[in-house]
C-alpha cells in the first residue's frame, strides 16, 4: 500500500511552480520535508522523462576582481532546460542571469548558455572559511547535472619586496646569486629581471638562470657581466620594481713572466743586473687586487775586467849564422791577454847584422877579402845599372808611342782611390778586364761592377762632384754604375743603360739613437739619381716608411685605404722606430683553399721584432658586402716560414687582438708586426663581393681605330691604383666615374657589351660586341686585373667624338652602365680625378697632429671612464656608445680600457674625424656637459693640439 501511494497518480504528490524562477516540477510528500514549501530550495532532480542528463560545453572559470570592475561568469550546457548560478551555497536570483538558447544542428538538442556578473562588494561582504565561489546547475528531463566550483578573487599587489636584490662584488668565474622575493599579491607575481634596464634573457644565455625561485643565478662570471641589476615583479593589477643592485665582476692581478736577465751595469769588476715582470697576466680590473711580490729582482754579478797583453823581456841574442845575423825574441806573456784584452803591440822577433855591418862574402869578413875582387865587383854592378836604365828608357818610349796610337780601343782600370778623391794623382793602370771593380775608398767593400772609359788625366774640381761620388748611400741601391770622365776633367754619375736594378731595398729597420744621422744628398746631385730611377722596372709592392718616438703617429698609404695608427706611448721614451709597411702588388702568396676567398690586399708592417706597449691599429681594406649571415670573414698571419694562419675570425672573441669590421675596411688592434690579409668563406649563394668597374681610352687617337677597356677589379682603393698606373704607362685616361657592381656568390658569369654606340659614325669590329668572362675568374682574380678590350672604328677622320655605353652585368645578379661620352683628342677630353687630394700628401704624420682627439681631453676621457661606476656609466658604455658592441673581453685585459677604444675610434675616423659624435656619445652617457667643439683654446694642455681644434673641436 505504501508503495502505492508513493507513486500514485494524484494523490502522492502536487505540481508546484515557482514564480521567480519560472519552472514547474512535481513535488513529491518527501519533497516538503526537504524544505520546498518556503520556495527557496530547488529540487535535485525532475521525474523520469526520455532524454539525456545536461552535459556542460563551458564551465565558469576562477577569476579576479581588479579594482572595482565587475567580472562576468558563464556556463553553456547540452540539452538544458534551465541554467543557474548557485554562489557560496545559495541560489542567485533569476533577475540577475542572462539566458541565451540555441538549437544544436548536428544533435538537435537546445544548447543554454547563461551569464551572471560578479561585483568586488559581493566578494568583500562574504566571510567564509573559504574563497568566494560560484556554479553552475543545469536541468534537463532526465535530471540535473551541476559544473566546477570557480572562485572569484580580488586581485592585489603589495608595494613593497619582501626581499630585494643586494650588490656583490665577485671575482672573474665566479658565481653570482642575486635574491629576489617578490611582493605579496593575488594572483602570484611574475619576476623578471634587468641589467642596465635592458630585460635579460635566460633562453639565449645558458650561463644565465633565472628559473630557480625567482632568483638570479650566473654560473660563472665574464667580464660583460659587471652592471645594474634590478628585479621586476608584475601581475594582471601592477608592476613592481625593486631596489638596484650593482654587481662588479673583478679579476686580481697575475704577474707575467720574467724577463732575461739583463747585462751586467758595469763593464769590469762588481755590480748587479736585474730582471723585471709586470702585473699584466691580466692586470688588475675594477677594483681587484695587485699582484703581490716584487716586480723587479736584483742579483750581484762579477765581470772580469779585460786584461792588456804585455810583452816579456827580449831574450839573448842568439848565435851569428852564416848570413852573419842573429835572432832575439820575445812573448806576449807578461801577462797574458785575457777577457778580450788587446795583445801587444809590435814585432815579437828581432834580427839584425852581427858583424858591425860589414858584408860577407864566401863565408868570410870582408876586411879578409882582397882589395882587386872589391873593385872587380862595383864594376860590375855599375855596367849592370846602366845597362838595366837603357833598357827601360826604351820599353817607356815604346809603351808611350803605342799608348797613343791606341788610346780610342783601350780603357784602363784605375785601382788607386785618391784618383777619385783629388786633384792630379799618380796612378797604376792597366788594360780594361771584364768585372774589375772601382774602388772608391780604401775602407769600403769593392761590391759595385763598373765600367769605364778614360780619355784624359783625371781631375776633380767640383767639390760636389767629389761628395757626390763619394757618398756611399747613392752607390748601395745601384748595381752597376757607369763613370765617364771626359777631356775636361769633370766626372758626371749615371745608371748605364744595360744596367738593371737587382739590390735589395733594405728597410734600414733599427732604433734611432740621438746620435744617429741620416745621409743626405745636394740639391744639385740628387736630380739625375731620381730620373734615372725612374726607368727601373716597375716593383711588386707599395711601399712608405716613418720615423715614430714616444708621440707616436699615423704612417699612411697614399691612395690604397692602408694605414697604420701608432698610438701615444706605444714606443717607449727617448726611443725612435723607423716604421714602414708595404702592399704586395704581385701574385698573391695566400692561396685560397676550397671556397675561401682573398678580399684584401696583402699587408706588411715592420720591423717585425718591434714591441709596442700599447696596440697599434691597422686598417685593412676589403671588398666583401659585410653581412654576417652570408661571410665567414677570416684575419690571417704569414709566418716566417712562409706559411699562412688564421689569427682569428672577426665574429670571434678573443684577447689576443680585436677586429671592427665596417663596409670597405677592416680596422685590426694588434701588438705584433707582421704581414696581414682577410679571407672570405661564403656561407651562401647570397655572399656578394663588390667589383669596381672602369673604362679607359687611349689619349689620343692618329689612325681610324679606337679601343675601349673596360676593367673589372676588386673594390679595394690599391686594386684601382694598380689598374691606373698601367693605364698611364700605356697612354690610357679614365673615361667615366669608376662604379660599384655587386657580384654574387651564385657561380653565374659576368657579361660586359657596348651599347647604342652612333651609327654612320662609328662602327664595331665583329665579334667583340659581348664578352662573358666565367664566373670562377671573377670570384678568384684577387688581385689581378681583369678586363676586356673592345675595338671601334670610326668611318672619317673628322669624327672627334664617342657617345656609346658600356653594360657590366651578371646573370640573374646587378648590372652596372658606364655611359661614355668623351673626345678623341686629348685637347678637348675632360680629365677625371682617380683619387681625393687628401689621400695623396703627408703620407707619415708623427705627434699630436695626426690625432683628431687633443692629448688633454683623451687624458680626461681616460682617467674619467677607466674607473669602474656603480650605475655602468664606465669605458663598457663608451664602447657601446661607439658601436663596439662586442668582444668587450679584449678591451678589459688592456691597462687603459678607454685608451684603446679612443685608438680605435681614430682609424675609423682618420677621415672625417667627426668629433661631434664622439661628443654626443659622452653627452648620452652623462659624463659630460659641453661638447668637445665648444672646449676653449685654455683648456687644451699643450699648444701642439691647436691643430685638432682646427680640424673641428
């Protein structure tokens, strides 16, 4: 019975609806005791209806309340009925949802989705033991089917860091912990950290990690590691920034080796000799410590005092010989010579008569020989002189008469050196003999084949003549030299014409002393030296010298983009270097291995066992279009074996030496002499190397033809220079402005034609029109010239003028057009300049002049930046600053920092020298407040800096 009841019909239960919530449901009698009478509790479940329970498609998610904005939940369900929030346990009100109802197409059943908004009161006026939360209960009907509880939070963050980051002073290698606690807030904040304000990234330095509680952890420290560090903490309400901490990476001093021992300070007897080391391996670096220990050593030394050979006391005289002398001798040993003591001076053996100068004769005293055979004899020797006198009376005037009956067919070798040194001398002489020499002075080596013709005495009366011919440092360059001296005694000097030059050039390499004195040459004689060597043969290589001190200097190339920056100091005191440095305009002696690729010229700097205290900068041109995607750019060495290795790549980093790379040249700091060159590795077909292409014309043209050449070179100022010089030498003139053509990497050949060239006047001979020239040709020539003739015919001799073009092109690359209009008589061409004009004078500047920066202000600049700062402002940002953003290892090892970068901003800009960058860069950083160009005339130290100031300071 009971059973029936509880699902009867009618009488078990009543349907009731519920006005606010808009839903009609059956009731069970149970259902009052669950509290429904009172209308504000639902039931879990309706009756069993066909259908599904409702499945939820979104579900609310946790969300915050930031500031006073109110948040908005939603959920969507499949098949629902009726969606409700219920929050922290209780039904929100109808009023307060928004409903939305779709029909799903594929299954066809509804799909509800409802939204309620949530304010920041609401969430501030519940106290509950937990989060104020919200969810979702949908109906269907085969019963209901409730979502996840979302929670919604007020988001929050504190201003203050529960722990901030605190400055360390570490040394080189070590390892860094920065702490950094967050403040508190809701939601969790997020740490990030900075250096010098710049985000840093964990993910691209591996020495780097900042995932362990927001801490930041450097494995071991670099040099670049040194600056601020500040931590960041943010979520969705604010960001944080905590205090800065300064970090300064540090490296104590290490001592380098010792030096030889030097000589002994006096030359006989006792002293001392010492040996030094420096604090240089490295040197001491923001702060860290100085070696300890003595820099300088001292020992006592003994040197044995040469010792003069004397001579011991002449011995007896010894027994009369037969030739009626005796002997005595003596020893040099009284004492000895020792310790590179002069032996004694004199004869170490005497002899002499020792019958009182009476002569022998058949063993016998002369006052024992007869009277009769004495006289017998002095006749005998009276006839015989006589007889000798008539004899050589004749053979004179024999030898006289035959002299001058040959004097135009004989020459004589003059091997006395006063005839060239005076007026009329005595002088042996005797027939020519091929590769006899003609000495000059008695004290110098006989090394030079000569020559000569002789129709007369030999007199000297110009005394410059005289010096002329006795200055040695115009005979060691020439091999065979010609001396003519002519009836009216005057001797003129000259390079014969079947001489050729074969005498090294030494490079008299040495250091100056105060003494030392360099030759000179008269005015007057110095002319027809410099004519005659204007017909040598032409040289394989550029070459220019300097004489550098303690003020150091630039020593230039004119017209090759070569150079050389000695910088202040390099060279010690009271020292002079002759410097000099040459190009090689021969074959090249690096050979490029595989797809390597020479792009410079051959340099060399010497003296190669020069040392500098400072490094000098050297700068290099190239033809590479720089791109680090596309070259793999080398620095090599040549070694004295002639072999050559890679220094280092200019992407490397590296302590040893330092390469800046700019668009047409490469400027290298190096502490070694030597010969220098870059090297290509194209990494892909889009590697370009940039061709300088060209055309000259001859000067002049006397018959119908013309010819046109066209040079393809690599875009290095001494490439160029080499093509004019042979221009020149064959009567060719420059055409067109020179133009830049970008040659790719991508082994398609190069095309150069004439175009458009005016008909009825000119013609082209067949078959030259178009020339291609093979792509591996254009990438390997280095250094050689590679150019293409092109011959033209004009129809009449009245036309004087050329209008044509001439297109350089690679396929499926750039194409250049040279457009030529010119005149065929050289009267009426326009000359174009090969070369600037301040390129071509004061190829070695010494001292303060050939700097851009007064000595004063790079003093200031030094002594400001070289001192580590807490807020980064030091010579790292000057480098930045300067675009050296890299290898910064290299400028820590140096002792002046600062110094360096200033040397190398000088090779960059030895041209335009622009002073007001560099002012700016001081300016940006907040180390200075007036711009270099405003500095007045009493603040500069020295007046020798003047020149500078003119230059635009």
């Amino acid at each position: 019975m009971g059973r029936a009841a509880a699902t009867g019909g009618g009488g078990g239960g009543a349907r009731r609806w519920l006005p606010w919530l808009g839903l009609c449901f059956w009731a069970a009698g149970t259902a009052a005791a669950r509290g429904t009478d009172n209308g504000e509790a639902l039931p879990e479940s309706i009756p069993s209806a066909p259908g599904t329970l409702p499945h939820f498609i979104e579900e609310p998610d946790d969300a915050y309340i930031i500031k006073s904005n109110p948040i908005a939940l939603r959920c969507k369900a499949r098949p629902a009925m009726q969606i409700f929030f219920k929050c922290n346990g209780e039904w929100v009100h109808q009023n307060e949802h928004v409903s939305e109802e779709t029909l799903d197409e594929s299954s066809g059943l509804k799909v509800r989705e409802v939204f309620i908004n949530v304010t920041r009161q609401q969430v501030e006026d519940f106290h509950g033991p937990e989060d104020y939360w919200c969810q979702c209960v949908a109906w269907s009907h085969l019963g209901t089917s409730k979502s996840r509880k979302a929670s919604v939070r007020i988001a929050y963050l504190r201003k203050n860091f529960e722990q901030d980051p605190q400055g360390r002073e570490v040394p080189i290698e070590g390892m860094i912990v920065l702490h950094c606690r967050p403040p508190e807030g809701v939601p969790a904040a997020e740490v990030e950290w900075l250096k010098n304000e710049e985000p840093i990234d964990s993910e691209q330095d591996e020495n780097i990690d900042t995932r362990a509680d927001h801490n930041l952890i450097i494995r071991q420290a670099r040099l670049s590691d040194s600056g601020n560090y500040t931590c960041m903490a943010a979520n969705i309400v604010a960001k944080r920034r905590s205090l800065s901490a300064t970090v300064v990476v540090y490296v104590n001093g290490g001592w380098s080796s010792w030096t030889e021992w030097s000589a002994c300070n006096v030359r006989c007897g006792r002293g001392w000799q010492k040996r030094s080391r420096t604090c240089t391996n490295p040197a001491p670096l923001n702060g860290g410590a100085f070696c300890e220990g003595m820099s300088v050593q001292k020992i006592t030394c003994t040197s044995l005092c040469p010792v003069d050979g004397s001579w011991e006391v002449w011995s007896e005289w010894s027994v009369c010989s037969p030739e009626c002398e005796h002997l005595r001798i003596r020893e040099c040993t009284a004492p000895p010579p020792r310790n590179g003591g002069k032996f004694c001076e004199g004869l170490s053996q005497e002899s002499e008569n020792c019958t009182d100068g009476l002569c022998i004769l058949d063993k016998k005293p002369l006052h024992e020989i007869k009277p009769q055979s004495i006289e017998n004899a002095s006749d005998i020797a009276l006839y015989s002189g006589l007889g000798a006198a008539v004899v050589a009376v004749a053979v004179l005037v024999i030898g006289v008469t035959l002299y001058r009956r040959s004097q135009s067919d004989y020459g004589v070798d003059v091997i006395d050196s006063s005839a060239l040194t005076g007026g009329f001398q005595t002088f042996n002489f005797k027939t020519v003999r091929q590769g006899n020499s003609l000495l000059l002075n008695s004290a110098m080596q006989p090394d030079l084949t000569v020559s000569r013709t002789y129709s007369g005495p030999i007199c000297l009366q110009d005394p410059l003549d005289k010096e002329l011919m006795t200055e040695s440092s115009l005979f060691n360059p020439l091999s065979d030299i010609k001396v003519k001296v002519q009836s009216s005694f005057m001797v003129s000097l000259g390079v014969s014409e079947r001489a050729e030059y074969h005498g090294k050039n030494h490079s008299r390499t040495f250091p100056h002393g105060n003494n030392h004195s360099f030759s000179t040459m008269h005015p007057r004689n110095k002319t027809p030296y410099i004519q005659n060597l204007s017909s040598l043969p032409t040289r394989t290589e550029l070459r220019t010298t300097g004489v550098f001190g303690h003020l150091g200097g630039r020593l230039v190339m004119p017209n090759t983009g070569v150079s050389l920056l000695i910088p202040h100091g390099a060279i010690p005191e009271e020292n002079s270097w002759e410097i000099y440095m040459s190009i090689n305009q021969g074959e090249p002696s690096l050979q490029s291995d595989g797809s390597e690729v020479l792009l410079s010229p051959e340099v060399t700097c010497g003296p190669p066992d020069m040392i500098v205290t400072t490094p000098f900068a050297l700068t290099i041109p190239h033809c590479a279009d720089v791109s680090s995607e596309h070259w793999n750019i080398h620095l090599k060495k040549r070694t004295q074996q002639g072999k050559w290795e890679e220094v280092m790549s200019v992407e490397d980093e590296s302590t040893s030496c330092y390469c800046l790379l700019d668009p047409f040249a490469c400027h290298v700091l190096l502490d070694s002499f030597g010969t220098y060159a870059l090297t290509g590795e194209p990494i892909t077909d889009c590697a370009v190397k940039q061709l300088k292409v060209a055309v000259f014309g001859c000067m002049s043209c006397n018959s119908l033809d013309y010819n046109l050449r066209v040079y393809c070179v690599d875009n290095t100022p001494c490439a160029f220079q080499e093509v004019v010089s042979d221009e020149r030498h064959q009567g060719g003139q420059l055409l067109e402005e020179p133009k830049l053509l970008h040659f790719k990497g991508n082994t398609f050949s190069l095309q150069i034609s004439v175009l458009d060239i005016p008909p009825f006047l000119w013609r082209i001979k067949p078959f030259t029109a178009c020339q291609e020239v093979p792509f591996s040709r254009v990438w390997c020539s280095n250094r050689q010239p590679l150019h293409c003739a092109f011959s033209l015919e004009r129809y009449t001799p009245t036309t004087t003028q050329l209008s044509c073009k001439i297109c350089i092109r690679q396929l499926k690359g750039h194409e250049q057009i040279l457009q030529v209009q010119t005149s065929i008589l050289e009267s009426e061409r326009e000359t174009i300049t090969f070369f600037a004009q301040e390129d071509s004078t004061f190829p070695a500047q010494t001292g303060p002049k050939a700097f851009k920066i007064p000595y004063s202000i790079r003093q200031r600049i030094c002594a400001t930046f070289d001192t580590p700062n807490a807020k980064g402002k030091d010579w790292q940002m000057l480098a930045q600053k300067n675009s050296i953003n890299r290898n910064l290892s290299y400028f820590a090892t140096q002792s002046s920092p600062s110094a360096v970068i200033l040397n190398l901003w000088e090779a960059r800009h030895q041209h335009d020298g622009d002073l007001d960058s560099l002012a700016c860069a001081l300016e940006e950083i907040g180390r200075t407040h007036t711009k270099l160009s405003n500095i007045s005339e009493s603040q500069l130290d020295e007046a020798d800096f003047n020149y500078s100031r003119q230059n635009g300071l």
